[in-house]
C-alpha cells in the first residue's frame, strides 16, 4: 500500500474525500449486511428445505468459501484491472447474487448465490482498503480502517432489522435480496471515484496521475511533493512470498496471521451468524422472537463500536485488546454454563442474553476493530500488500472453519462444551497478545519498520 506520500501541503478538503469516505462505507456495510443477514434467513430456510446440522453449517458458510477466494486473488486482479474497475465489477457480483436469492432458487443455487456474494465481499474486503489507502491522504487513513469497521457493524445490524421485518411476512428470501440496493448505490459511487494513484502511475501515465492528484486534494494544493512520493513509494510496492517468510519479516507474519486467526478462533461468528438459532436453543419460542432478540445484538455491536473508536487512541490497543478479551471470555464461560445446567428455561434464556451482549461488547470494543488495524500497521512497506493479501484469506478461512464446525460441534459434543472450547482458545489468545503483539499506539509506520528492520522481538516493535 502506499504509506508515505505524505504532504506538508495547505489543509484543505475537496467534496472528493467525503465522496471516497461514503463509498469506503458502503463497501463495509455490503461485507457486514451480506454476511449478517443469514443469521434470521437460516431459520426458515433450515425448515423449508429440512436441512442436517451439517447442511445447515454448509448453506451459512457457503459465503466464506466465495469469501476466501475473492481476497486470495483480488490482489492479482486488482493489479491487472485497476482497483476501480474491480471494485466496479464487484459491486456487480453484489447484485447479481442478492437478485439470484431472491428468485425462488433450489437449494445449490441458493449456495452457488451466496458464494457468489462471498466472493464480491472476499473482494472488498481486500481491494476496498487498499484503493481508499491508495487514494486519501495518509492522515486520514487509520480513521477510515476504522470507518471501516463501523461500516461493517452497521451493515450487521441492518441485516438484523432487515431479517426481523420479512420474518414477520416468512419471507427469507426477501432477506437476501435487499443486498442489491447498496450494490446499486455502490456501483453508482464507483463509477465517479478517480482510479488510483499509486495503479494509474505504475501503468506509466504519470500525467493522468497528476491531474486526479490534483482533483482530489482540491484547487490551489501543491501535489507535485506527494507525486514523487507516490512513484517513490511504488519502487518498494513488489513484495514476494519468499520475502514476507524471511527473516525479520516474519515477525510480521506472526503478528498479522496470529491476530486475524484470533478474532475467529474465539468464536465471533458463530453469534453474528447463529445468534438467533442459538436464542432458539436457550428456549426462545418462535423465530421472531429471537430474530428480535438478535437485534438488541446487533445493536449492543454497533453502540460498542462507536465507544470504542476514539479509545483505541486514547486508551492504547493492548489494554482494550485485554478488557475486551477477558470480557469475551466471561460472556463465553455463562453461555457454556446456562446450556451445561439450564434447559431451555427462562434462566436460560436471560443467561445466554446477557452472556452474549457481554461477549459482543468486548468483542466490538476489542478485537473487532483492533485486529484489522493492527495487520495494516505491521507489515514493512514492501510486503503490505502481499501480507494483508494473505492475512485477509486468512481471515475468511478460519472464518469459514469455524462457521462450518459450529453446528456439527452443537450436535456432537453439546452447546456447553462448544462454548467452553471456545472459551479455552479465548485464553490461549491473552497469553498470545502479552508475549507476541506490540503496543503501536502513537507510533509511526515507519518507526514500527525500522524497529522490525533493526531485529527488535515482535512484542517490542511498537517502541519509539
Ligand atoms: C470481523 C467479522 C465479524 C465482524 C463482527 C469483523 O471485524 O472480521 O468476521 O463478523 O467484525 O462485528
């Protein structure tokens, strides 16, 4: 990515970032809505097509599967195509899979629909930060990974809203379908955002570069600093695989692939994706109710979020990481108890809330945004792209295992020993983010480079 044009230009903003920063958030509520809504979808399909524990995790996981693919080749894509053209054509696949669940479909169409899905967000996930990187004013960026994940939270809790409305008409299809609107706005946006600088330059037009350089940073801002700074920067971009596993480098590795394996392993989504079936094994009644239930979720995530944000700065990552981690491991710990001694009772019920809501709350505090901030920080200059490549597919793989285990583990070793697994793995990972993960709050990119360069240990290279 491109990380040191940077300017010591006159502070002004064109109407452009506030145009990048909305299609940057339409990006993220696709990824939050796509993947949220089959939580109260998966009820009804479940019944209408009489699924197995194992079919049902396979239809909820089939977007993860698109998922890991679209960020595992997105990086040669959107090389080839242009970030822009890609994201362009991913707004597309976003449409067309949202209107194909809608149309009555058999059960593999439905799946082949929401692979379809799955790989426009695997898509965005990757080339969606990475252009908006490549495009605003590095001051800005960190803000809008964070932008980011509120973007997706907010997707989650629209789906939320969305599955309750058609759940009262039993209209799961419909659920699907309202994709396609922030497809349609998104499809809309990006056929007026410029190409990227960093793309357009390293294919040799450096005119063309220069002249939406100076559209986006606005009239009478000198651009011709952050221009040599930009092809500076594209000197280092070609990191190769065999260079993200050699010495000091894989440091980095360690750091980004430990932090996206945690945020999954812990079990994250088997409550955005299940928190209705997992209402409906506490003993909620019917699938409104825990679809209802599952908003005040998907609410609790929104509002934490937002709290969160201007703590990470104020507060430092680690610290919140650890609150955030040994809250979600307490939320975890009275879900393994209500369903080990409550059956399907109102104590059940009122446990298994309140452990979720403290589970979703120190995750959305936490891990949530915290992880995806970290990986974008840790990488040297010349493997970012690479390393954030391999870290997003990372991601969705273990996205995915967890996803597709979660009701087969339900069936065969109980709910209360599921939850308590997860539990343990929540342990494992305090101990991960003592030893391993650095303190980087306050502290530059390139100082965390240098560090990393000069061989300091994983833990130390947020020091100044
Ligand atoms: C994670 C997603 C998760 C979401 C929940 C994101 O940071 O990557 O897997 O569904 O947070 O808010």
């Amino acid at each position: 990515m491109k990380e040191d044009a940077l300017r010591n230009e006159p502070e002004k903003k064109s109407h452009f970032f506030i145009v990048i920063a909305v299609t940057a958030a339409l990006e993220g509520i696709l990824f939050g809505y796509d993947t949220g809504v089959i939580s109260g979808a998966i009820l009804f399909i479940k019944k209408e097509f009489n699924f197995s524990a194992q079919m049902n995790g396979f239809v909820v996981s089939s977007v993860l599967i698109g998922a890991f693919f679209g960020a595992i080749f997105s990086g040669r894509l959107s090389d080839h195509l242009g970030r822009k053209r890609l994201l362009i054509i991913d707004a597309v696949l976003f449409g067309v899979g949202s209107i194909i669940s809608a149309l009555d479909p058999e059960v593999w169409t439905l799946i082949g629909a929401r692979v379809l899905v799955g790989i426009a967000i695997g898509i965005s996930s990757y080339v969606a930060p990475l252009y908006i990187s490549e495009i605003s004013p590095k001051k800005y960026w960190g803000a809008l990974v964070s932008l980011n994940q509120l973007a997706i939270v907010t997707g989650i809790f629209l789906s939320y809203l969305i599955d309750y409305f058609f759940a009262l008409h039993d209209q799961w299809r419909w659920m699907l379908a309202v994709g396609v609107i922030p497809a349609l706005f998104l499809f809309i946006g990006m056929l007026f955002l410029p190409y990227s600088l960093l793309w357009i330059a390293s294919k040799g037009e450096r005119q063309k570069a220069l002249s939406i350089l100076k559209k986006i940073r606005g009239k009478g801002v000198k651009v011709e600093r952050e221009m040599a700074q930009i092809e500076k920067s594209m000197l280092h971009q070609k990191g190769i695989w065999k260079t993200l596993f050699s010495s000091p480098i894989r440091k980095s590795l360690l750091i980004g692939m430990g932090l996206t394996i945690i945020q999954q392993v812990t079990g994250i989504n088997t409550i955005i994706y299940y928190a209705p079936t997992i209402f409906e094994m506490a003993g909620f009644q019917t699938s409104h109710v825990a679809i209802l239930a599952t908003m005040g979720i998907g609410g609790v995530n929104l509002l934490f979020t937002v709290i969160a944000l201007p703590l990470i700065d104020l507060w430092g990552r680690k610290p919140l990481l650890f609150i955030g981690l040994i809250g979600m491991c307490l939320g975890l710990l009275g879900l393994a108890y209500t369903f080990h001694y409550h059956h399907q009772s109102t104590t059940s019920q009122w446990i298994s809330m309140a452990g979720m809501i403290l589970y979703i709350a120190c995750f959305a505090a936490s891990l949530g945004p915290i992880a995806w901030l970290l990986i974008a920080e840790v990488y040297p200059l010349k493997v970012r792209e690479l390393g954030c490549s391999v870290t997003t597919g990372t991601n969705w793989a273990a996205n995915w295992l967890v996803t597709f285990t979660f009701l087969t583990l339900v069936q065969f070793l109980g709910a209360s020993f599921t939850f308590f697994l997860y539990f343990l793995i929540g342990i494992v990972s305090i101990f991960f983010i003592y030893f391993i993960v650095p303190e980087t709050t306050g502290v530059s990119l390139e100082d965390i480079e240098e560090n990393l360069m000069a061989g300091k240990s994983p833990r130390h290279l947020g020091r100044k």
